[in-house]
C-alpha cells in the first residue's frame, strides 16, 4: 500500500493554472497511471497538445471551459462532463468561465509533467 500524505503533493504551475500531482512518477512506484488534479484561474489555458504513449481521461469537477481541439475544434466541457483522448489525439483547454475551473486528469501509462512547467508560458 502507498499512503500519499496531502503535505507530499507537490504543485506544478504556469500561469494561471497549478497541476496537483496526486499520484505521479515522483511520489508512487505505480507503473500505470498518473494522476493530477488541474486548476485553471479565469481565462487561463492549457495549449493544445499531444502525448504519443499515453491515454488521459478528465473529469471536469467544478466551472466551465473550453476543450481545444484538432484542427481549431472547439468544446464545451462544464463540471461532470468526462472526456477520453487516445495517444496522439490533440487536446487542451481554456476556461473561459468566470470562475475556477478544476479537473481531475487520469493518465496511462504514468507521465511526469514536470516537463510541460519548466519555462513554459502557455498561449491559447
């Protein structure tokens, strides 16, 4: 059993967004999944991207945004909508409500996403 005391989650940010890791390589020995509980302040975003080994599936737990998508799709995506994105679909968000924005993120295998908040200035 892993016991992950809340003190022991570290918090990733760029701006306007802090991504919780509840659960990821850093804290847990589990070798499938990670998993990240995400904030996003009004009019923040997360740019669209992709990961090539990994499936992610969000629940959206409170607010409203946008899900960006291949080929300028847009999406809603309000508190208690679930969405699935194989390998390589492309995905991001923008909340684009007035208030906080909070989804959990669900990712198979584990990724560490330490990367995506070294000296990264998001623009949507």
């Amino acid at each position: 059993m892993e016991f992950i005391k809340k003190e022991n989650i570290i918090g990733l940010s760029n701006p306007g967004v802090v991504s919780r890791q509840l659960l990821n390589p850093e804290n847990s020995t589990s070798e499938r999944v990670t998993i990240t509980e995400v904030h996003l302040e009004p009019g923040a975003c997360q740019p669209r991207h992709t990961h090539n080994a990994s499936e992610q599936i969000w629940y959206a737990v409170k607010g409203s945004g946008m899900l960006l998508l291949a080929d300028n799709e847009e999406k809603d995506f309000t508190a208690g909508d679930v969405v699935r994105f194989a390998e390589n679909d492309v995905h991001g968000l923008r909340n684009d409500g007035d208030s906080e924005f909070v989804y959990i993120s669900v990712t198979a295998p584990p990724i560490d996403f330490g990367y995506a908040y070294t000296n990264h200035h998001s623009s949507c």
